[in-house]
C-alpha cells in the first residue's frame, strides 16, 4: 500500500528522535513491508537498522539525504551493491573537510553525486530544502536516468504544501519522470515529536521560544500507518503507489552485500606460514624437558586445524604484523637505549590469551597450558564471526601506532572504529533545560544534584534540587519527560577507545570514513557492534593508563637507582608484596585497588598468581549478579581455616570445570564449559548462547537456548528439570559482564607487577602515578596523602627544585625517599611558558623574585599562579617564606611581556620590602594548593576543621580501639562515591581524614533523605553505627543514619575571593596543549562533569575530582 | 522549510462543518473550495499550548478565508493575515 522511503533516526544527530530499532520495530507494527533510513550525510545506523528490520521481518532500504554544496538536499536510496559503494564515498566526500580549521558545513559537491550515481535512486530531496529547479534536475536525470530519479512528494502539512507539490508534480511531468511519496519522518511515536522540536533548537544553539521559524510546527514527521499516509496524499495516488514499486526494487541487503576481506584472508600460503613461525618459537617456549611439551604440542596442533578450517592463518599472520609493527614503533617512543626496552611494546587481553597460537606468535604473554586457559570461546568450529584479539599499549605508543596503521595499510583501507556517546541524565539536563529557557543557576543545581547513571528519574532529581514539585511548572515537567526521552540516544560521532578495522578493498566502499578530532586519525561511521555485523576484522589497540605508568617506573628506577628490570622476570611469590595485597595496602596499583576490591582483597586474601586471575575478575557485575562472589568468599574462608572442607557443587558434572573457583562461575568460559559439561552444548552452541546473553536484542534467541539447555541437561546428565532450571539460572546471572579467565590472567599479573612495584620501589611508583594522570581509582590528591602515610615524602612545587613533570627525589648512596610535584601539574600553566622556565633556570637557579621575574620568561599570570601554589616560597628568607608576600613583591616587579618577537624580559630590579601581611596559612593555604595543584601536601583539611569539630567526633585512628556495633560520627574529605547497578540503592562513601580512609555504607533510605549532601558535599560529617566483623578480615565500614555537609571555618572563607578570581584569570589563559595533567578538571568523562565556574567562597568548587557514582575518572 | 507565520489575533467564527469536520459555511457565507489546510502543534511545553487545524478557503462569493478550528477546545476561530 506505502513504503516510506525518507526517515531519519537518531544518528542524523539532533534532526531525528528515535532509535533504527524503534523505527522498525514500529513499521512492522503498523503494518509496513518496507521501510527506507535516509540519515542526513551518515550511514551510521545503518547496520543497526539492517540487523533489527530483519529481526521483526521487514525490508530494510538503505539510504541517506545528502547535503549539496548549496544547502540543498538530495535522498539517496541504494538499489544494488555498486550503490552502496557510491553512497559510502558520497557520505566519506562530505565528511572530508569536517576536521579543518574553520570547516565549511558538511556537505558534497553535486558533481561528485552525479559522477557516483551508478546503483543509486535519486529522489529530489524533502519539502524544505529539495531541489526544485528544472536546470538541476535535468543534470540529475542525466545523471540517474529516468527510472533512478523520482521527483518526492511530500505532505509536511505546512501552510504552501499543496502548491508546491503541484509544482513539483509539473516539474516531474516536464522532464518525464515520476513522483514518489515520502513522509520525510523524524520520530517513531509521538512521545518523541517534543524531543525533535527540542533537538531542532538544540541544533541551532537556541531555545524552543526562539526557534519557531526553524521548527516543523507540528507533529506529522512521525511515523504514519500505511494507510494514513495513502489518505495524505489522496491528491496523489500515483505517488503512492511508486513507493511500493520502487521499494521492490530496491533490493541491496546490507547483511549479505557487503563484500568485504580482511587483508591476508585471500594468501593461500598463510596456513604454512603461520605453522612455520609457531613451530619456530615452539622450542624457545617449551624447550625439550618443559614438562608442558607434549600437552603444548598437541595443544597447537589442534589450534593450527581448527584455524585452517576456519581459514583464519591470514587472521594471525596480519595480527603478527601488527605487532612487529608496534615493536617498531616502540624503539622509536623508548629509544633503543631506555630501560623500558626489556618490555614488550603492549600485551594482549582477553580471549585471545588463551591461544597457544596466540602466545608463540607474541599476542599474548600468558602461557595457556600453565594457566590450563580453555581455547573455545576465542575459537571453536562453528564460529561465525572473527575473534577479536585485543591488545593494550601503553599510551605513548598507542598514539603513535595509530596513524602508523593508517600509513602501512593505506588512508582508504584503514580506519578506527566510531563510538556514539549517548544522552545521559547530567548532559540531557543541561542541553534540554537551556532549550527549554530554565534559569542556568538552577540547571546546574539540578545536575549536579542527578545520578548521572540513572535511566531515568530526572523528575526526582529535580523535585530534590529544586524543593518543589515539578508538576507546578510546563517547563519542568517537560525537562523531567524530554530528559527521560531522550536518554540513551546518540548525540554524536565519536571514537572508540582502540578498535581499528582494516581491509583489502578501500574501507571506504564498505563504510564512510571521516576524519577524527585527532590529527592523522580517521574513522569508520560504525561503532563496534555494526563492525561486528559486518563481518569487519577489528584489532583493538588499546590505551592503558597503569602499562604506561608501569613503563615510566621501570624507566625512573634505571635513572634514579641504576637498575634494570624485567618485569617479566621478578619473583611472582614475593612474600612482601602478597602481604600488602592480603592487608588491601593496594592504593594505586593496577585493578585490584577500588574500594570495593580492597573490601574483598581482605577475606579472600590471595596467595597466587591463580587467586589474583580469580580476584581482578571477582568484582564485575557478572559474577556479582550471578551470586558468585559471596559463595566464593565464604568457601575460600571455609577452605583456608578447614582443609577438610568439601566444596558443594549443585551437579558432579561441575566439579570439574568450576574446581579453581570454589563451584562458582567467575569466568566468562566458564558459561561456555558449565553449558558443554552439564547440558551437552558444543563449543560453538555455548558461544552462541554466550553471545545472546550479551547482547539486549535477542531475547527470543536467548529462549530458544533455554529450552536446549534444559533439554541438553535431560540428554547428558539425566537432570531434571527443576535442577536444570536452578544452573540455567546461575549461568543467566552472569548475562552481565565479566571477564574472560585469560583476561583474568593478563590483568591479574599486571595487577602483582604494579603492586610489587609499589611495595619495593614506593616513590618511583608514586611519582609515575602522578605523571600519568588521570587513571585509576583515586585522585593524586588522595594518593599523595596515602603515600605521606606510608612515609614518602612529597614535596610541593618549587621554582628551583621541580622539573616539568613529578620527579623521584633522591641524596646520593641512599634509595630515594620523596617525590617532587612537576611545575606542569600547576592547573592552567603553559608547556611553552615552563619550558621557557626550565631554559632559563639552566644558566643558574633563581636567586630572588625579582630575579625571576625579569628572567623566566613567563608573564603575570604565570608567576602569580606559581606563588600561589608556593613554588616561589623558597626565594625568600627561610624565616619570611610566605604566599601573600611572595605575591605582593611579584605584583610590582616587572615581568617580561610578550611581544611578538617572544618575550622582552625586564631589569632584575629589587623589590622593596612589603608592608606587614597577614600570612597565608591553613584553611586558605589548603585551598590555594587546590586551586593550583589539585593536591594539598599540607596539613588535611580535616586536620584544619578538627578543632572546630564537637567533640565527640572521632577521627579514623580512634576507629581501630572502638567496638563493633559503637555510634560513632566521623567527619571526612569524600574521595569515592558509588551506586553500583548491583548493590540495591545502597551508596558507598569513602571517606578520608588525616589518619586514612574508611568505608561508609549508605542504605537507600538515608541515601534519599541526604540525597543533595551525599551526592554533592566534599566534606561530611557522617553519624552511624560501626561494623567490625571477623568475617570482613579487619575491614571497618561505618553503617551511616545521617549525613551533614561540613563547612569552611566562616572567618577565613571570605579571603578566599581574590584567590579564585585570580586562579580564574590565570586559567583562562591556557590553552590547549597546557603542560602537564591538570587532575582538579581530569574527572568526569564524556565532557558532562567539566568543572563549571566554582563557587567562589567554598571548598567545594576545588575539591579534586573523584570516583563519582561510577561516572569515573577516566583510566 | 517555511515554518507557519504569525497571524493576526483570532476571533470567534461560526462555523458549519461537514463529518470530516471540513468547513462548510463561515457565518453566512458558504464554502467553494478548500485551498489549503494546515496543522499547527506547537508551544507544547508552555502553559498555553497551541493545536489547531487551519483552513485556507474560498466562497461562493469568491473571498479568501482562513479560519482554524482549535483542537483542544474544539471552537472555530477565523484569522486573516
């Protein structure tokens, strides 16, 4: 009856409002055999589009409406392969220049689409803004011909409608072709229609109020039953019923058409190749005596078949390549000389550990057979899709490597896999709050106020922040719905963390490619499901914060005490590093260090290499949501105090695979071996159903695993079905995610390198934390305090002292004692200006501030942010060192000013001596050091408060001697905040005062009550009931009933004011390229938690960023 | 895309409408022809939402009329730019 053949999803960015899943899942609903996406310039939804129109079994056409050079648009819909080649370049072309400074908008020249028009339908392009005049069309007829170009009709019901589409009805029987009905639709339903009006103002960075012009003004973009639009164009039957010829004979299928290779698929020596380059390293890895040998031997072969049947030599043998390449690229980064040369250029993660193929070819460092790492679930016989072999870098030469990839397998057939970061509940509160002209104070209260990772709920956020109902005010209650809306959609093209795809045919006749934000880089417009789709081989080059961090320590360990080390070599059964793990003494090293990791590391209290696989894996929301995790403890406690305890295992079938981890699944593998052991499945039937646990849109696949599964259970092992039910059940537990046991493996070693290097190498360790920030748990805030507690010094920037980046401090003949923070770490200072400073200081330390100021070569700003962070203190008389008189005689000396030629420096005239000032100490010192450093190396802030405190007040030293079950209420810097999806509402806080930190637990009716003070408040007093259980192995959490926030001492709060204004100034100066990390503006992550404008008289607006309810620092 | 313009203030209309809800008659004149209809749905997030269907006809007597009918309320109203 109708086709609708011009629809916009989500992925047209801000001109679309729905999902392609709900778009098709609708058409099929209301009766539609056919449905067209026609995004504007992108291609990105498409795969997914593919996948969901054949899940509910209609056609899926693709296309795009492609903007011309002139504004116009045009819709392109693919008729054959060849089309879909046309269309990816077409899209590619009009991405080209989106990167360049000051770029034009994204559009493409109409020449190119007529020379790419081979395969292609060309429709006239939408109401608005089509091409109408007679002398383009006929460059389009020429072009398409007569059956490819349709003149598009549409009903937008806008006030000229009818008279337009006579025009174009007159146009269309001028030049001999046919109209076709569209519908040009931006929503699947109407509770979308107000999210598109809103993403219009949105998109043109207005309000609602002021974007009437540019709206639609109604709500007929949504998708329309067949049978509505046939009566919306009752004018023009003809039309309508060539949608549905023309969708007939469109007939590109993007799951099938693709046609694309990966390079070295086609070499039909790779098999020999690949068996060759394992035999040779074969002999190096299990030399003759290993008692592996034969199981390794056997091991191979039967990889080498499977990967012959499978004919994925070519697979290995480009991965290899990719690794030499990467060793190349590492020489360069390190240089040949550097300690960090003994380390391999990255490792492998993930499945892939488990290969033996993998392990002899250098993908991985993890030997199988000693770690008896089960192969299936990264290869078995009846998979379907390429693996995925991951491989992590350190992040200097990932950056490297990257445009590396590009050049070696050229810009056309290379490409880094895209990312769309979707509306979450702070972001869509700030965008749609301003569209809908909200008071900008409140805005931010309220998103501040929201649980960033909440589905929906903005209305109780709002309720919260604001203190009144939302129902009082339209605007209000339209946030809270649009947010709800909207949450979850893309909002734009971003890169994926590592993925790259290759090809042997141009990228560009598979997927558009665009150039990404960075230099050098470019992207493919699918994320890493529709690459998957696609059949796409994707490497993943991974960027790890603690690799790198482990590098520079190795690095720092050469330079400051001559030694070299292989941290492949170092003892893995140190005595002194599994206590520091065993007591949770884990702040800073690699996974094992979260909170809640710290909670656990006390029960389980791993021994082994084989307990860390099992711990960094323990805390994921698979095995949490499986109930693996508190079995496993307790049976692991059972097993350490009675060695006859019998592990309880629910079928004999079990025992076997899930020995190791006490009868619990912890494993990702694990699913796969319970599924084959205890209901028959092979290794290809329980990577399938692997597979639909992971993924949302297969829910009636998932049932048709069920019944095999209980079915399977019958066959094999005789179990009945209420058995069979209770281990489905732990297996859909794990539907979550989790961790591969060779992933377990990779980042478990990581996880005793790192903490073996903290214990016997501290202020190395410490000092390459800082510099790689931001990554792990904490902020270098809360590591700097730790490490002043284990007796490192840390020492605060000097002029004369620090270098650019933090640095190990050590006295000749002894092992260094303290690290010194970088100049770089000055929040707002310019790499240029402290490098300028360096060269100066080269030609002799400065000798007062006047000599510095004419000599630096840095201006005002720089040198006031120095003094206020204290790097210029030592310039003066030890008895007289002090900020406020360091920064009085800076402000009448003379710095050097910038002219164009560089800087002028001035005359090292002395200052005069400053009038007697007040010093600057305590709480405003505290808070200048934030301001500048992100860090205070002073004394805590709690310690500062304490005397103002009530007196029964107890700080985390007085905890140790209190009794379990005690009331206590203890005041505390917030370092952590958490919600976990898996913990019922409950919140956890940690806390840290001047003695160490402790665990809060807030149950989600305290949680509501305090809700502003527990999401927002740096600094807390928290009153609550002690918990000291034998079974928690010494780990203290306070059961919190009430929560207040705690506030600066009133009399020196005001001072503060110039302070910020300055830091502000000096700020506002950096630019991009500033040097160093800057941690008090690191947290956050996809751009929603940017520090905005502190408030000025508080704490709060420089307290460093955290772990904030799992929005994460990024690693 | 010409999004609708600002009209004038409404008035109250009398209306006759067939069962499509088409107008028929406009106070007493009656109508010929439609010219052109038209749906506005816009200020849905303020307190005064706006939904009306906008006609654009001609008369017997050969006048060019535009009356809406309201659709939350369900009045007709003309309008005349």
């Amino acid at each position: 009856m109708y086709a609708e053949l011009h629809c916009h999803s989500a992925f047209s960015f801000l001109d679309g409002a729905s999902l392609p899943q709900e778009l098709a899942a609708t058409a099929a609903e209301l009766g539609y055999d056919a449905l067209a996406l026609t995004d504007h310039d992108s291609l990105s939804g498409s795969m997914e589009f593919a996948q969901a129109a054949a899940s509910v079994g209609i056609k899926a056409i693709h296309g795009a409406e492609v903007t011309l050079a002139d504004g116009r648009h045009l819709t392109l819909l693919v008729q054959r392969a060849q089309g879909w080649r046309n269309l990816c370049r077409i899209v590619t072309r009009a991405h080209a220049r989106d990167r360049e400074p000051d770029p034009p908008p994204t559009s493409v020249e109409l020449d190119f689409v007529l020379a790419h028009a081979e395969g292609l339908v060309c429709l006239s392009g939408c109401a608005g803004h089509g091409v109408e005049d007679l002398r383009t069309l006929r460059r389009l007829l020429a072009a398409f011909g007569p059956e490819n170009l349709k003149i598009e009709l549409q009903r937008p019901f806008q006030r000229h409608d009818r008279a337009s589409n006579r025009a174009r009805l007159a146009s269309a029987r001028e030049l001999g072709v046919r109209c076709v009905a569209t519908g040009d639709v931006h929503a699947h339903a109407y509770c979308r229609a107000p999210l598109q009006d809103a993403f219009v103002a949105l998109r043109h960075r207005t309000t609602l109020d002021a974007s009437e012009p540019l709206r639609r003004g109604n709500r007929t973009h949504v998708l329309a039953a067949p049978a509505v639009m046939v009566s919306r164009f009752e004018d023009h039957p003809e039309a309508v019923t060539e949608t549905v010829e023309l969708a007939e004979r469109l007939s590109f299928d993007l799951t099938a058409d693709l046609g694309y290779r990966y390079p070295g698929s086609e070499d039909e020596f790779s098999d020999r190749k690949l068996a060759e380059l394992c035999r040779h390293a074969f002999d190096d890895r299990y030399p003759e005596g290993n008692r592996h040998r034969g199981q390794a031997l056997s091991r191979l072969q039967e990889e080498l078949r499977v990967i012959a049947s499978l004919g994925l030599a070519g697979f290995f043998l480009l991965h290899r390549e990719l690794l030499e390449l990467a060793r190349d690229v590492a020489v360069e980064v390190r240089g040949p000389s550097s300690a960090r040369s003994l380390l391999p250029p990255g490792r492998g993660r993930g499945s892939s550990v488990s290969s033996i193929v993998c392990y002899l070819t250098g993908l991985s460092h993890i030997d199988p057979i000693e770690n008896q790492l089960l192969l299936g679930r990264f290869l078995n016989e009846e998979l379907t899709a390429l693996p995925d072999i991951d491989l992590d870098f350190p992040r200097d030469i990932r950056a490297e490597l990257i445009p590396r990839v590009h050049e070696r397998y050229g810009r056309e057939r290379s490409a880094l896999v895209a990312a769309f970061p979707t509306f979450k509940v702070r972001g869509a509160i700030r965008e749609l709050g301003k569209v809908l002209g909200l008071p900008p104070g409140e805005i931010e209260r309220v998103a501040r106020a929201a649980d960033a990772w909440a589905r929906e709920g903005a209305e109780e956020d709002i309720e919260v922040a604001l203190g009144r109902r939302v129902s009082d005010s339209s605007r209000w209650k339209w946030l809270s719905k649009l947010c709800d809306e909207a949450w979850g959609l893309p909002r734009h093209l971003s890169q994926h963390s590592g993925g790259m795809i290759v090809s042997t045919q141009p990228l560009i006749d598979c997927c558009p490619v665009v150039p990404a934000a960075m230099e050098g880089r470019q992207l493919c417009q699918w994320d890493k499901d529709s690459c998957a789709d696609a059949g796409f081989l994707k490497i993943d080059v991974l960027g790890l914060g603690m690799l790198s961090a482990v590098e520079r320590c190795v690095d720092q360990i050469a330079q400051v005490r001559g030694e070299s080390i292989d941290l492949s070599r170092i003892p893995f059964d140190d005595k002194a590093t599994y206590a520091a793990i065993q007591d949770a003494d884990t702040m800073g090293v690699f996974q094992i260090e979260s909170r809640a990791q710290m909670a656990s590391l006390r029960r389980t209290r791993p021994e082994t290499l084989d307990d860390l696989t099992i711990q960094v894996a323990i805390v994921r929301p698979g095995p949490i949501l499986g109930g693996a995790v508190n079995p496993y403890i307790a049976r692991r406690q059972r097993v350490r105090e009675d060695p006859d305890y019998v592990v309880p295992y629910d079928h004999p079938s079990l025992e076997p695979v899930l020995r190791d981890t006490l009868g619990t699944i912890i494993f990702q593998d694990q699913v796969l071996e319970v599924a084959m052991a205890f209901a028959g499945f092979s290794p290809g039937e329980a990577e399938g159903l692997r597979r639909a646990m992971s993924r949302k849109r297969s829910a009636a696949a998932i049932e048709a695993y069920h019944r095999r599964f209980i079915e399977g259970a019958r066959r094999t092992n005789g179990a009945d079905e209420e058995m069979a039910e209770r281990i489905y059940s732990m297996i859909m537990g794990f539907s979550g995610f989790g961790f591969p046991k060779a992933h377990g493996a990779a980042f478990g070693l990581l996880a005793y390198q790192s903490t073996w290097l903290r214990v016997h190498y501290g202020p190395e360790f410490l000092c390459s934390l800082l510099n790689e920030q931001p990554m792990g748990f904490y902020p270098s805030d809360t590591l700097a305090h730790e490490a002043q507690r284990r007796g490192i010094e840390v020492l605060a920037p000097d002029i004369n002292a620090s270098q650019i980046e933090c640095s190990v401090v050590a006295e000749p003949g002894k092992p260094p004692h303290a690290v010194r923070v970088g100049l770089g770490y000055l929040n707002g200072a310019r790499r240029e200006e402290m490098q300028a400073l360096m060269a100066a200081r080269e030609e002799g330390p400065f000798r007062s501030l006047a000599d510095l100021a004419s000599r630096a070569g840095t201006g005002r700003p720089a040198l006031e942010l120095l003094a206020w962070a204290g790097a210029c203190d030592s310039l003066l008389p030890a008895d007289a060192q002090d900020r406020r008189t360091v920064l009085w005689q800076l402000g009448i000396t003379a710095p050097g000013e910038r002219v164009p030629a560089g800087t002028q420096l001035s005359l090292p005239l002395d200052a005069p001596r400053p009038p007697a000032l007040r010093p600057l100490a305590g709480w405003e010192k505290m808070v200048a050091d934030y301001t500048t450093t992100g860090l205070t190396l002073g004394p805590h802030p709690l310690a500062l408060l304490r005397s103002e405190l009530p007196p029964d007040v107890v700080s985390i030293r007085d905890l140790e001697s209190l009794r379990h079950e005690t009331r206590v209420r203890i005041g505390g810097l917030v370092v952590a905040r958490q919600r976990p999806g898996t913990a019922k509402g409950i919140v956890f806080l940690l806390l840290e005062d001047e003695f160490g930190t402790v665990n809060l637990v807030v149950p989600p009716a305290v949680y509501e009550r305090f809700r502003l003070v527990v999401r927002s408040e740096p600094l807390i007093l928290a009153e609550g009931r002690l918990e000291k259980l034998p079974v928690a192995g010494g780990a203290i959490n306070v059961f919190v009933h009430a929560v207040s926030a705690l506030d600066a001492p009133l009399a020196e709060a005001a001072e503060v004011v110039d302070l910020q204004a300055r830091a502000a100034t000096a700020a506002g100066s950096a630019q991009p390229g500033a040097a160093g990390a800057s941690p008090a503006t690191a947290g956050g992550g996809d751009g929603e938690d940017l520090a905005a404008p502190a408030d000025i008289h508080d704490f709060r607006g420089v307290a460093p960023a955290i772990q904030n309810f799992a929005g994460g620092r990024r690693r | 895309m010409s999004a609708p313009r600002r009209v004038l203030q409404p008035r109250a209309a009398r209306v006759v409408e067939d069962e499509s809800r088409r107008p028929c008659r406009i106070g007493k004149q009656v109508v010929e022809s439609v010219r052109e209809v038209w749906l506005v749905e816009d200020r849905w997030w303020t307190d005064s939402p706006l939904r009306r269907r906008y006609w654009e006809v001609v008369t017997e007597d050969g006048c060019d009329l535009v009356v809406f009918r309201d659709l939350q309320a369900g009045k007709w109203y003309s309008q005349r730019d």
